[in-house]
C-alpha cells in the first residue's frame, strides 16, 4: 500500500488548525480544546495508574470526551499531529546543539 504524499502528517501548525477548526465548527475551541486535553491525560494516566475506581472513572471521562468531539480517529490525527510536531521540535533542537 503506497503512502499519498497529502496522508503523510508533518506536525505543521496548518494542518493542526485544519482538523482543530473542524472540530470547532459545531462548539466552542475552548470546550474542543478542554475535550482533547482530557482524553490525551485519561488515556496517559490509565497506563501508567490502573486502580480500581479511578481507572473506570477515567475509561468514562474519555469515552465522554471522544463522544463529544465526535470520533476516535479524529482525536488520534490531531494527537498524531501533535506528536510530530514534538519530533520535528526535538530535531530541530538536537541539530541546533550539534551546530
């Protein structure tokens, strides 16, 4: 299966806003942003902290929180963009040190 060059995400700050303003159509980019935050923390924290009680409480913030923003694979893009933004940021920073 070949790649299209416009499916390879680059962590740019364009196509961030693009799938962003998406999600913002329909509500407020606070409670879109609000809505991202807490389902990247919930599934961060259930890895490392599977207690009982506070597990589940998270497992339901976040399926609240992707139910809001409408689908799983559209926080996964913007989380993936956002991850190759921090690549492209820690390369970049690394070859500055090595100039």
């Amino acid at each position: 299966m070949q790649i299209k060059k416009s499916e390879i995400v680059q962590g740019t700050e364009k196509e961030f806003l693009k799938v962003f303003n998406q999600l913002s159509y329909y509500r407020n980019s606070w409670q879109v942003w609000a809505d991202l935050i807490s389902a990247i923390a919930c599934s961060l924290s259930n890895v490392t902290d599977q207690t009982q009680g506070h597990y589940e409480v998270r497992e339901k913030e976040y399926a609240q929180c992707i139910e809001r923003l409408g689908s799983m694979e559209t926080a996964a893009e913007i989380l993936h963009i956002i991850a190759m933004a921090w690549k492209m940021i820690r390369s970049r920073t690394f070859s500055e040190k090595c100039i």
